[in-house]
C-alpha cells in the first residue's frame, strides 16, 4: 500500500497536478511546460519536463545504469550525471550511518587482493597497483543468517 501511495503521488506531480514545493493541489500549468502554484504562501513554479528528466536519472540510478549511457540516452552532460550519482551515494551514506550500528555477534573478515604484475617504478615513491577488498561476515552460520559486506580499499 505504501508503494501505490508513492506512484500516486509522484504521478501527480508528473501530470501538473500537484506542486512539488508545498503539495497543493493548487496548481495551473503555463503555456510554456511550466507548473505554477496558485497558493499565496509558495507561488513557485518548475518545468514538468526538467522533473521527468530529474525522475529518470533517479530510476537509472535505482537500475544501476551507468551516467554515460543516460547521458547519452537523454543528450545531458555526463558530469551532471555523475554529479546527481555523486549526491544520492552521499545521501544513501548518511541514511546508512544513521540506521547502522555497531557490529556484534560472530564476525569473520577475509581480505583478497586484485590486480596483475607490478609494472613500473620500485622502491620510494611507487604507488601500489593491487587492490585490497575486505569482506564482513556477520551472523551466526553462513547457510541461514546473517549478511556480507564487501569493502573496497586501496591498498597503501
């Protein structure tokens, strides 16, 4: 029920028939593709296409579709892209830090390293070309419970 509630608003704001600031359902739409509301207290307006495009680049994120090909797709510059990615991974972060506590229980970790032969410079100043990836393991036994977690890190 929560789900069908979200599309139904989201909808409305697609369709112009709610504003997106203040959610009045106040609204007129311009001869221009513009949105406006008619509440005193807001009386913002916003393109209808520029939200569909912004709904698209959330969805592509959701189907983790790479920024060069809904660049692409839609004919936006990809460092918007990366941008808009950029800000939801940070906002995902701070949900996740919020919500996550601290590890408890049996934890197991294993660590793996990725990456050819050593090319290039030795000694001082060479700069590592494996990666490190960690894995945690929490939970009781791996078949029935429990969740991994896969940490990426560059080794140093």
């Amino acid at each position: 029920m929560q789900k069908k509630n979200v599309f139904n608003c989201a909808a409305n704001f697609l369709r112009g028939r709610k504003c997106i600031f203040c959610g009045s359902f106040k609204v007129s739409k311009t001869g221009r593709g513009y949105v406006r509301c008619r509440n005193k207290s807001c009386g913002k307006q916003k393109s209808l296409k520029r939200i569909r495009t912004e709904i698209a680049i959330v969805q592509g994120f959701y189907q983790q579709q790479p920024a060069y090909r809904l660049s692409h797709d839609f004919g936006l510059d990809y460092k918007t892209i990366t941008r808009v990615y950029q800000k939801l991974r940070e906002a995902i972060y701070h949900v996740a830090e919020l919500e996550g506590g601290k590890l408890s229980g049996e934890i197991e970790m294993d660590e793996s390293y990725f990456g050819g032969r050593r090319k290039g410079k030795r000694g001082r100043g060479a700069k590592p070309v494996k990666t490190l990836f960690l894995g945690f393991w929490r939970g009781m036994a791996r078949s029935t419970q429990g969740s991994w977690s896969m940490c990426p890190r560059r080794n140093s």
